[in-house]
C-alpha cells in the first residue's frame, strides 16, 4: 500500500498547479449556494418545518453536498475508459500494480487537494456569509469516516459504469444516466425526506444514499444517538466492500476478454 | 513581384511571469510582469512562383512562428510580409483559398467520413468546379491510386495512407503555394520516396510553390533547390543546395553508449581519435542527452568503419547506431563556417 | 467571401455526411439519447418532488413549472446540437490540433462548430416540445398567430443567450489550461435557468437579469405567456439581448482565436 501514495501526491501536486480553475470552482459553488439558500428560503415559505426538517438543517444538508460534491466526485469512469481504450491498460497489466488499488490513490490525491481548496471554505462561507448554524453530537465525529466509505462507494460504481463502457463503447450515455440516478437519488440535490414515502423505502435499499444522504445526516441532525448512526454506517461499510469486490470481479472479467480479443 | 516577399520580419511574444500560489493567481489577473521573447528576430527573402523551398532548422528557431505569418496565423511584430500581393494576417480567409497546408502528424481531413466525402467537402469549401475536380481526383490515382482509399474512413488509414490523401488534399483547390510540414516523419522508406515523387510531380504539373519545413535531410536532397537555414529568429544560410548538399552527403554520426562514462572519457576519446587519425581528421565529438555520446565523421576524411572499428577496441561500448547527420549538427556546421 | 446561404449550404452537406457516420455507432446513440433523455428530466423530477410537499413555488403551480421547463428545454436544444464542439476546445488547444481551423478560407467559429452535430440533442428537443404542447392545453393557454410569432421570437434569443454564455466560458481555453470550472460555473448557470426568477432578490436577481441574464432563457420569456400582465416590457427585447450577447461572444472567441499561438515554434 505504501508504494501507492507517491501516486496519490502527484495527483495532488497537479492540483496545485491549476489555481484558476479552483478560483473558478470555488466561485461555481458560491453561485450555487446562493441559489440553494433563495429556493429553499422560498419553499420554507408555507412553514417552519417540511418533512421533519428545519430551513436550516435542509440548507445545511444542501449546501454541504455541494461542498463534498466534488469529493465524492470521480472520475474513475472516465480514466477506465480512456485506459482501456487508449490500450494503456497494457502497460499497467505489465507492472507489478494493481490498476484498482492505483486509480483508487490517484483519484485520492485529488480529493485531498479539493477538500483543501474547495470544501473548506464553501464550508466557512457557509458559516459565515450565510449564517448557517451546525449543531453538535456524536454525528460530526463520525463524518469523516462516513465520507470515506461514501467515496469507495461512489468510486466503486463509477469504475463499475467505466467497464460497462468498454463493453457497450459508449461511456457517455452510461455516465450520463448514471450522474442523474446518483445525484438525485442519493440526496444530492435535495434531501431524501422529501421524496414520497414509497420512493423512499426503495431508495433506502440502493446503495446511492449511502454516498451523500448518511454522510449529510451525521452533520444535519449529529445528535441523533449512536443507535441510529452505526446501523448507517454499517449500511455503508456493506455497500463499500460489495462494490469495490464486484468492480474489482467484473474488471478481471474484462481484462481476460481484452486478452484474448487481443488489442 | 516575388510570390511571397519578405522583409526585415520580426516577432516578439509577450509571456507573463507567473506568480506562485492562489494569491498569486489572483494579482496575476490585475497586475503582471512580462518578459519578451523574440522568435524572429530580422529574416528576409522572396520566394518566386513555382519553387520548391527547403526551410529548415532547430526546433526553437523560429520556423513554426514564420510559417504561421506567412499562413496569416500570427500577426508580425515588425516588418513587411506579403504572399501573393496581400499581407497574411488581415486576408486570412481570401489567403486561405490560394493555399495549401499539411501539417505532418495532424490530418486536416474529417475523421469519420470515408476519403472521398473529404474531398467532397473539400470541394465545396474551396468552390473547384466539377471539370477541376474531376481532373485532379484523376491525377491523384494515378500518381499515388487514390481511388483505391477512397471508401475508408480516415481513421483507419496507416500513417502512410493518411499523408498521401492529406498531401493530396491540399493540392485539390490548386492552390499558389502549399506549405508541407514535417511531410514523411515516422514513414518508411517506401512510403517516403512515394510521398516525395508525388509532390514534386504536383510541384511541376501545377507550378505550385513548394515550402518544406522538415528534420528529414533526405526530403531536403531529394526535393528542394533551395534552401533556407533558420536558426535563433535569424537566417544562417538562403541558397541553392548543391552547396549544402556537400555538407549532408559525406557525414555520418555514429552515437555511441560508453559504459563508465565520466567527463574525462570525453576527452580521453577526443584525445585518442588525434593519436590515431591525425590532426585533420574531421571528427568531431560530442555529448548528447541520456549517455549517448555523438561521434560526426566526415567520411571523405576518414571511414566510419575505421572510427568504429577503434572506438570499440579502445572502449567499452555497450551499443552503437549509425545515422545520417541530424539537423543540430549541419546548423553547427554552418555556424562553423563550413559553407564560408 | 460567402454569404449566409453558401454557410447553411455547406453545413447542410459538411452535416449530412457527419450524422451519416456517426449513425454507424448505433449502441452509442441509443444509450447517449436514454442518458439524455433521463439527465433532461432530473431537474423537472427535482421540481414535481417539491411541489408534492408545498402548494407552490414561489407563486408558480406544478404545471406552470413545466411549461418554463419545457421552454428551457427547447431553448437550449441549439446550444446542445450546434455547438456541442464547444467542450471539446481546451483539448484541440492543448494539443495542438486546433491550428488546422485557420488554414480554410471560411470563418473559424462555423468550420470549429461544424465538426459536431451532436443527435442526442434532439432528445432533448422532442421532449420539450411534447412538454410545452401538454403544459399549454393542462393550462388552457390560447395560441394566437401573434403569440406564436412571440413564441419563435423568444426561443430564438434565448437559444442565442444560452449559447453565449457557453460558448463564452469554453474560450477561457484559448488563455489559461485549467479552464474546465468556467465552463463548469456556465453549466451550473444553466441547470437553474428554469427556476422562477421571483425566488430571487438583490444582487442575485440583477446579475440573473442584466449581466449573466440565464432568466432570458426561460423564465422571463414563459412569463408572457403564462403571466402576461405580470411581465416587464424587458421581454420584447429579447432578440436584442440575445444578439448582443452572441456579438460579445463572437468578440471573446476573435479574441481567443488571435491570441492563441500554438504549441512548439
């Protein structure tokens, strides 16, 4: 494992170079906060408390997602794609790696450099501009943990979708279809409690909300007791270690073929 | 009046000196420091109607920034640049329509679409009449059997394929002048010797203005009547070939991988080609980049196979490549004086 | 140099042969038009969820949001099937290989745009055509020819707003490598241009309107429609400010394109 994290610095020293894109990045955020305060300001209109949530624990929820939006937020799809295609994978099958293990790190040097550029401080505008109160409890030490097994999950899948696009050719669509099924059925864009109630006791069986709804709770309601958060997390270490398994089977499955297709 | 005249051409480019950090970038945005780059320092030259013009040099000498004012890419910083009549850069659409352009690696043609709908299209973008176009599509297949690609998609053309209808391409719209670059880089022998005799044919059937941009000396010999030498924005050398031609011909470049190479080896191995050859050996040495030491021979001087034979009884050599002298060293060479 | 007619003559022909080859990758088509056809919905669904918990958004029921929707769709089909090459920019200039757009004698923003015709635009287009002509009889709008006209007159400028701003923010590739979040901010702009703007006050609501104006792409325009007396005389202008924009684009991308010098000398 140790012989990886020289990838996961590299990838975190590219992000440094890149200054105006964050500028930029983090302006994008800006916008989309005040946007999220202004829709949700005028849903909470009608009342004080929609679907068990304040305006403030939803805006926090939201606003947060945006800020580990680009976390959780892969692209190991893409790289699967480009390798496979590009028959770069030859030369990583050649060398004593584990193509997994190292995307998983280059993709983890990046989102270090994003939390310190990106996440932190829409994190403080929050705080501070928008004046948006956090509340205390055993929630907030279990986010960090919670976001970790989110981004193994969300990596799982995105790699799972990446091979899919070898077999299909076509990674647009898959990734397409894909970014709008996570995204609005994971809590991205709105809480999950506002979903009718049938829609969401199917969505609690998909491994989606395990990506941006648990980690947002701990930090919406973290007073909740450790009885209802360890079963979550649980919840999310399961799907973690499903995906990266499977992703991992389907990929050797995809390597044999490659290999005997020749190409 | 000259096809392309050229007077007293000057490029400077402006870069910024970038500042580190977030912070950085951001004053960078309101306020910067910039140093200036000169890429072209003073060239002139006219070039007539129906040439075929070797231009060449190190990379860095300013070649790619004149080829991109006389195409009407970049504007000059200073001087005059005229193709046929009218200045490059505020014509760029009226130019373009008596031009060629062929970029070596890059196809210009559409990716996707079968060759012959390229040249379809290329039809309509140029306005060539019907009795044009059937006519050179005729002179394409029998110079290179064009039609014999005409059905493929340009991506699955070899590298080799791809130049030739590229080549092609540009000759279609009879254009006044074509500038080639880099033309037959990465092609085998047989492909290089189709693609020259077919732009020299072009070249006499059309009187079309020729000018080649190439590291490949053996394009140089095999195309060109003139030549001219750019090195650091400057012109070294504009003139007939047969003088560097000399230059060419007789050299070789033997690099050799010496095990234990220290900077005393260097000098040791000069020292030892003295003792052996004599003082008026036209040897001359050289370390290059990743260990490979360069060794030119002149071989009206002295043999190769003499020089290599010594080389590998007095030292350990651990591989060897024999090559035809490179760009670097002919530019050294007239630096030098060798062309008086 | 060519007139109007010859450019839509030769993007006919340059087109043809283009969906012509591209039709080849049937596997692609059809799963990039199912992708598209979800992404195209994902707000829409964002919305109906909304509106099943409170009675309105900001004043506007259900069926009046999915006429702004539908209208949003419509107008940013163009952007969508036109300049979808837009995207590509950062990667032509970073390798090089956008020097080849100078070299023909027709102008450089149609030649760069024509080499992508992106179908599954029109994935997007049909559906939001289906969800206008639904949204327009739910809600009992009468079409006069005069409102017809309005109606071609406002989809025009705002398609022209949308594909400014998008193409605008694609030519800070010509400048700096790391480009991709301008473009990134362009297309957050995009997803909220069906929100009712009335959520909106103060800076927001200016910049929305005046200087990144996202509300000429749908909001505003559906607004004579739906709510015609609630409408400012702003909306009439809309070919001017569509126009307008696309001019400072079109000035940004000469901008770009001259100040680009390519890789290697």
């Amino acid at each position: 494992m140790r012989s990886y994290l020289p990838v996961a610095r590299a990838t975190y020293m590219i992000g440094l170079v890149y200054r105006f894109g964050f500028l930029f990045a983090i302006v994008g955020n800006l916008v989309y906060l005040g946007v999220a305060y202004y829709l949700w300001k005028s849903i909470y209109r009608h009342s004080e408390t929609l679907r068990g949530l304040t305006f403030n624990e939803t805006f926090l929820y939201v606003g947060l997602g945006s800020a580990i939006f680009i976390l959780l937020k892969t692209y190991a799809d893409w790289i699967i794609h480009y390798e496979i295609r590009e028959g770069a994978i030859a030369m990583y099958l050649t060398k004593p790696i584990d193509f997994q293990i190292y995307a998983l790190f280059a993709n983890l040097g990046s989102m270090i450099m994003n939390v310190t550029v990106l996440t932190i401080p829409t994190a403080l505008i929050m705080t501070l501009i928008f004046k948006v109160k956090f509340a205390f409890g055993p929630g907030l030490f279990l986010f960090p943990i919670s976001l970790l097994l989110a981004f193994l999950v969300s990596f799982s899948i995105d790699y799972f979708i990446g091979i899919m696009g070898f077999y299909t050719e076509s990674v647009w669509g898959l990734s397409a279809t894909k970014e709008i099924v996570v995204t609005v059925f994971s809590g991205a864009l709105i809480p999950l409690q506002f979903f009718p109630e049938a829609i969401q006791k199917v969505l609690y069986w998909l491994p989606f909300q395990a990506i941006y709804h648990t980690p947002l709770m701990m930090m919406t309601k973290p007073d909740q007791g450790l009885n209802i958060f360890l079963p979550m997390i649980l919840v999310q270490l399961a799907w973690a270690a499903i995906l990266f398994v499977l992703a991992r089977l389907f990929y050797n499955q995809a390597i044999k073929v490659l290999r005997i297709a020749g190409g | 009046m000259s096809l392309i005249h050229i007077k007293g051409l000057s490029k400077h480019f402006k870069i910024l000196n970038r500042r580190e950090g977030l912070g950085g970038a951001f004053r960078d945005l309101f306020s910067g420091s910039y140093r200036t780059v000169e890429a072209v320092a003073d060239i002139s030259f006219d070039i007539e109607a129906g040439e075929i013009v070797g231009y060449i040099g190190p990379n860095g000498a300013g070649k790619s920034t004149t080829i991109k004012m006389m195409t009407g890419i970049l504007k000059p910083t200073g001087g005059v640049i005229q193709v046929n009549g009218l200045a490059p850069y505020e014509n760029r659409i009226r130019q373009a329509q008596i031009m060629g352009v062929v970029f070596g690696q890059r196809t210009q043609l559409w990716w996707d679409l079968p060759v012959i709908e390229s040249f379809k299209i290329l039809k309509e973008i140029y306005k060539v009449d019907q009795t044009t176009f059937d006519k050179h599509m005729g002179l394409f297949n029998e110079l290179v059997g064009l039609n014999a690609l005409y059905s493929q998609q340009v991506r699955t053309l070899s590298l080799g394929q791809r130049m030739l209808c590229d080549i092609a391409a540009s000759f279609l719209h009879n254009p006044q002048v074509v500038f080639l670059d880099e033309p037959t880089i990465g092609l085998d022998i047989s492909v290089k010797a189709k693609i020259r005799s077919l732009i020299k044919t072009l070249n006499s059937e059309r009187n079309t203005t020729i000018i080649l941009t190439t590291h490949d000396l053996g394009d140089v010999e095999a195309l060109c009547q003139r030549i001219i030498i750019i090195d650091k924005g400057r012109i070294l050398y504009d003139g007939d070939i047969k003088r560097v031609n000399a230059l060419f011909g007789a050299y070789r470049t033997l690099k050799l991988q010496i095990d234990n190479f220290t900077e005393a080896t260097l000098q040791t191995l000069k020292d030892k080609l003295t003792e052996c050859f004599g003082a008026g050996h036209g040897i001359t040495v050289a370390e290059t980049e990743e260990f490979w030491t360069d060794v030119t021979i002149d071989q009206a001087r002295t043999p190769l196979s003499d020089v290599l034979s010594f080389v590998m009884k007095n030292f350990q050599v651990i591989d060897v490549r024999i090559v035809e002298i490179s760009m670097e060293n002919v530019v050294r060479k007239v630096y030098d004086g060798a062309l008086g | 140099m060519r007139t109007l007619g010859e450019y839509f003559r030769l993007y006919i022909i340059i087109e043809a042969q283009y969906i012509k080859a591209r039709m080849q990758y049937r596997a692609d088509f059809i799963i990039s038009s199912i992708g598209m056809f979800f992404s195209s919905l994902a707000t829409l669904g964002v919305f109906w969820v909304i509106l099943e918990t409170v009675p309105d958004l900001a004043g506007w029921s259900l069926m009046e949001m999915v006429f702004i929707y539908a209208f949003y769709m419509i107008a940013i089909s163009p952007m969508q099937i036109l300049f979808d090459h837009a995207w590509q920019i950062r990667f032509h200039v970073q390798q090089g290989t956008f020097l080849k757009y100078y070299f023909r004698p027709l102008n450089m923003m149609f030649y760069y745009m024509s080499e992508m015709f992106d179908l599954k635009g029109l994935t997007q287009l049909v559906i939001g055509i289906a969800l206008l002509i639904y949204s327009s009889i739910q809600l009992n709008l009468d079409w006069s020819l005069t409102r017809f006209f309005l109606l071609l007159m406002t989809v025009f400028s705002a398609a022209l707003v949308q594909i400014s701003i998008v193409v605008a923010a694609s030519c800070a590739a010509f400048w700096v490598i790391d480009s991709y979040p301008v473009l990134g901010l362009a297309w957050k702009l995009r997803e909220f241009s069906p929100y009712p703007m009335s959520i909106f006050d103060g800076a927001f609501r200016f910049a929305f309107t005046y200087v990144i104006p996202i509300g000429f792409v749908a909001f505003y325009p559906s607004q004579l429609f739906l709510r015609p007396e609630e409408v400012s005389s702003l909306v009439y202008f809309s070919p001017i400010v569509g126009l307008g924009l696309f001019a400072i684009t079109y000035w940004i991308w000469t901008k770009g394109v001259n100040s680009y010098t390519g890789t290697g000398s």
